[in-house]
C-alpha cells in the first residue's frame, strides 16, 4: 500500500473522555506510525487502508481525508473531524462516530452496521446505497443528506434532523422515527418503519 500523506504533529483534544486512551487502548497504526487520538491527518490519503486494529482516533482530523475501501469496523472515532471525506465503501461496522463532523462526507455504499452516529453531522453527507443497519443515528444531523437507496432497518433515527433528505428507495422497515423532522424529506419508493412502501 503506498501512502501519499506526512504525519503532522500530533494535537491532543481534550474532552475525548468517551475514546481517550489508555494502558490497554489499542490506537491507530499505520505502516508502524502510531496516530493517536486528536491526531491531523486532513487531507490524507488512506485508500483501502486495512491495518487498522480496533482503534481509538477520538477527536481526530480527517477532514477531506481519502479513506475509500478502508477497515475501521469498530473504530473509535468519536468527535473526530471527517468534513467532506471520502469513505466511499469503507467498512464502519460497529464504529463509534458520535458527534462526530461528518458533513458532505462522501459514505456511498459503506458499511455502517450496528454503528453509533448518534449526535453526528451527516449535513449533506452522501450515504446512497449505504449499509445503516440497526445503526444509531438518533439526534443526528441528516438536512439534506443522501440517503437513496440505504438500508436503515432497524436504525434508530429517533430526533433526528431529516429534513429536505433523500430516503428515495431507502429501506426503513423496523426503524425509530420517532420525534424526527422528515419535512421536505423526498420518501418515493421508500419503505417505511411499517414495512409499507411510499407511493
């Protein structure tokens, strides 16, 4: 794997008590680098990165990172600054990204099952064909994201800001809407938490 990207010094954010590290935290490595928490990496190319071992990147800056085809499932990324970068395909099974800036992020196809969103800005994310399966994304910021085609099943999307949405062709069925704002949220061909398609 060649990576095209310097380490910057590292900036420790405080704060980050839900991920910060410990004796036994496993953090990130990357080609033998250790990146801890708070680390900048915005702008880093880490195309298909798969070295990851169930890390902590709390408070972490990927804004506009390159992390298309990566393996964080199970990552800890909570806080961490992910505006406007690509996670086209990557696999975030059972991450942490709770309040985590993940606005105009490119998550296209990626796997985000069981993940916990909650808190998070998806603000005109791109989430089409996604994987959202019993995820949490209660309380999230979703204005104007792209969630065409997206599996939520079983997701929770309780108080979660909707609004001018694409759920065109999602599938919703067994997920908690309650208290959303879905105003202005395009639904054709969704199905719905009661397992009815939108018309």
């Amino acid at each position: 794997m060649r990576l095209r990207w310097v380490l910057l010094p590292l900036v420790l954010v405080s704060g980050c008590s839900q991920g910060a590290t410990s004796p036994t935290t496993k953090i990130l490595i990357v080609n033998g680098y250790t990146i801890e928490p708070g680390a900048n990496l915005s702008g880093a190319d880490l195309t298909e990165l798969d070295n990851f071992v169930s890390g902590s990147c709390c408070g972490a800056d990927l804004s506009g990172a390159d992390l298309s085809g990566a393996n964080l499932s199970g990552a800890n990324l909570y806080m961490a600054l992910l505006s406007d970068a690509d996670l086209t395909k990557a696999n975030l099974n059972d991450s942490n990204l709770q309040v985590a800036d993940l606005s105009g992020a490119n998550l296209s196809d990626a796997y985000l099952a069981g993940a916990n969103l909650s808190g998070a800005n998806l603000y005109k994310a791109d989430l089409s064909g996604a994987d959202l399966y019993k995820a949490d994304l209660s309380g999230a910021d979703l204005t104007k994201a792209n969630l065409s085609g997206a599996d939520l099943s079983g997701a929770n999307l309780s108080g979660a800001n909707l609004r001018g949405a694409d759920l065109r062709g999602a599938y919703l069925a067994g997920a908690n809407l309650e208290y959303a704002n879905l105003r202005g949220a395009k639904l054709a061909g969704a199905t719905m938490p009661d397992g009815i398609k939108h018309p």
